[in-house]
C-alpha cells in the first residue's frame, strides 16, 4: 500500500498546496505513483494543474459524500506522470454534508484505501482549516502529517493551536497519527526574521523540522498561472532546486534508494 502524507496548517498562504504539487510533481520524476488529492473547496491544487474547477464532474466531494468508487473521479496527466482527485467549489457543502453520517471523520479513509495500493505515494492537500474536511485527512494520513511553516513571524502563532489539534485526533480517533516533518517556506535570507523563525521552529518541534528550507521564489509563485508544476515551469530555479532536494530527503527517509534512481537513464531528469 502507498505511503499517504496530510499537508496541513490552519493558516492560509504558506505554501501548502505549492508544496503538495511540487513534491508530487518531483515524486513521479523519480518514477514514484503519485496521487494529489484535492481536499480544499478553494481548488486551488485542481487550478494550479490546469484544470477548471468549475468544470469538475466528481473527485473529492462525491468521494466523501457517497463513499463511492474513488477511482473513477482520478485524473491523470501523462505530461506530468502524475494523477489527481480534484476539488469543486461544491465539497464546501460537505462539511455540513457529513455531520449526521456515522464515521464522518473516516470517509476519506475508507474511500483511499480502495485506491492506495496502486501509488507508492498519495499526498492529501487540506484546506486552511481544521475542521471536518482537514480531520478527514488527518484521520486518512496514515503515514503522517507535513506541516508548511512560513518563515514568518505570525505563522508561529497557530503552532499551538495546530498540534492541540493532532493530540487531540491521536486521542479520540488516530493514535498513530505522527508528524512526518515541518517545512520551513518562503524563507527570505535577506532578513534576520526568517533566520529566527526557524530556529523558533526548531525548538518547538525538536528533530521533527526537514533540513530543507523553500527559499521565497517569484517562479513559485507565477507556476500555478500557467496551470504547471514548478519542475516543469521553472526547473532551474532556486524554489524548483529546493523542492528536488526536499523530495531526496523524503524518499530517503522513507527508505527509498534515490542514488540508483538518478543512476538509472530514467531518473536523469529528477536528478538534474
């Protein structure tokens, strides 16, 4: 079965969905089955795929509200070797949907098992929230969270708020919900700010933050216009580099042999 990671934080414009596109992006470059599941009612990972999300038929709203064959809502781009569950502004009305459903914080879960063994990884953007849709994905991730950070002073502030949260799914529903790694975004080195907030981060989640650090990119930030990951739009920059190295990080810590996937021919484009 495939390793499923939620990407969460409460706070908007951290990164998170760049994040989710851009490792999944990465993952399938070094022959990895990705899956993105869109679990936001903004859509953005949908938009930022090329995809109009008013133009969507089914994926994550009637995965959670009927419970249904997942697989036929996935998406597939062979360009990018990579499949998503897309979002509609409809699965707003899910939250309110599913508040009489028996099991409502496990939907997603059992609708992703039926799919998981078919990707190595399945990577669950959540929407800036926590409510009913992010305890989905948290209840769902089994493999652990992916907390974005922006090297921000503010962005501390919901820190506390956000593990209170993942205690509190680990001791009513989950408890082997785990923290996989925090990443530091939009890191400015310019500033002394970004510097702090790191080592803040460091002490509040001791051994638990990635060593790599998203610098803040103006192509990070233009990819999602032309509907393309940053590994397709922009591969030389600093934001694409970053994200290459965060993948290596990943796939090794996840016990994955990245020297002989970039040894191989296949894997020259992850590599470079």
């Amino acid at each position: 079965m495939g390793r499923i990671y939620t990407f969460v934080n409460q706070k908007g414009g951290v990164g998170k969905t760049t994040t989710a596109i851009s490792l999944g992006a990465y993952l399938a470059l070094y022959g990895q089955r990705v899956l993105l599941i869109d679990l936001d009612p903004q859509a953005n990972a949908t938009s930022c795929l090329g995809i109009d999300r008013h133009n969507v038929r089914g994926g994550t709203y009637e995965s959670l509200v009927d419970a249904g064959h997942i697989e036929q809502y996935i998406l597939h781009n062979a360009r990018y070797k990579l499949s998503l569950l897309p979002s509609s502004p409809s699965l707003a009305g899910a939250e309110i949907e599913l508040v009489p459903e028996i099991a409502r914080e496990s939907r997603l879960n059992v609708a992703v098992r039926k799919v998981s063994e078919h990707y190595d990884y399945l990577l669950i953007d959540c929407p800036p929230s926590l409510g009913l849709l992010t305890l989905n994905g948290l209840v769902a991730g089994r493999n652990g969270v992916i907390i974005p950070v922006q090297c921000e002073y503010l962005a501390l502030e919901g820190l506390g708020q956000l593990t209170r949260t993942l205690n509190r799914v680990r001791s009513a529903l989950f408890p082997e919900l785990a923290i996989r790694g925090v990443l530091m975004t939009m890191f400015d080195g310019r500033t002394n700010l970004s510097s702090d907030v790191v080592r803040e981060v460091q002490r509040f989640f001791p051994n638990q933050v990635f060593k790599t650090i998203i610098p803040r990119s103006i192509r990070l930030a233009e990819a999602p216009s032309y509907g393309q990951p940053i590994s397709v739009y922009a591969p030389a920059s600093f934001g694409a580099l970053a994200y290459a190295a965060l993948t290596r990080e990943i796939l090794e810590g996840d016990g994955v042999d990245v020297a002989a996937i970039e040894s191989h021919p296949a894997g020259a484009q992850a590599r470079e």
